[in-house]
C-alpha cells in the first residue's frame, strides 16, 4: 500500500509540473509584427494600450507565442504608474491575449533539465474584448 501511494504521488507531482505547457524560446526564424498606430483594446478588467511599432517574439509555449511591445504597454494600473513590460500574445488559432511579465529574461536565467526550462513564471494574461490589428514582418 505504501509502494502505490507512493508512486501514485509521484505521478501527480509530475503531472502538475507540466500543466499549461512550458515557456521556452521562440523557435528561430519567428518574425515580429507591426502595429502601424497605437491602439486601445478593453479587457475584463479595464482598457490595455498598445504603443505602435514593430513587437518581437520573446517567449512561446504550446498555446501560442508572446510579442514584445517596444516600449511599455499602458495597463492602467496602480504599479509602476500603469506601464509594464509585455504585450501581444497570439494563439495559432487567431486569439489574442494582452501579457505582461518578464520571460524572456527569466528563460535567460532559468536552469535547464532534461525536461525543459523550470523556474520560468507564466506571464500574466489578459483576454481582450476585442482585437489589435497587426501585420507580419
């Protein structure tokens, strides 16, 4: 009985370790996007805006890719006069969620296992009401 417990919570552990996939690096060859104007998007939780300019692919996961705003995105809040770094996060099916957070940075000092990058935090996202409008690059 101590043997099954034993390897059953082995098995959660390992389990909950890889929920929501991990973050790594953007595959190489990933190109930004341009926003052309700044634009205005609400969210749940109030308005999110997005400086103009070309956003680069920081970090991905399984869900899609994170794009780097150039300067820092507007979100309103209290923290650092409201200005935080992050910006567009795009599923491959066409959703598109705001972020902010560090993971580029985060995956530079992540220690690395045979299992892929730990310590790295999930940014924080937010889904928009409505939709930024971008081009490839």
């Amino acid at each position: 009985m101590k043997a099954y417990l034993c390897v059953l919570f082995s098995a959660l552990t390992l389990s909950s370790c890889n929920m929501g996939g991990l973050i790594q690096a953007p595959a190489s060859g990933t190109r930004g996007i341009l926003l052309s104007t700044e634009q205005i998007v609400a969210h749940k939780f109030g308005k999110i805006t997005f400086p103009a300019g070309l956003y680069l692919p920081e970090a991905s996961s399984e869900e899609g890719i994170y794009y780097a705003a150039p300067q820092p995105i507007h979100t309103g809040g209290v923290m650092k006069g409201g200005r935080e770094h992050g910006g567009l996060f795009l599923r491959p099916d066409g959703g598109q969620a705001a972020w902010v957070g560090q993971p580029g940075y985060q995956l530079q000092q992540a220690p690395s296992t045979l299992l892929g990058a730990r310590g790295v935090e999930r940014p924080i996202r937010y889904g928009l009401l409505g939709s930024v409008q971008y081009r490839p690059q």
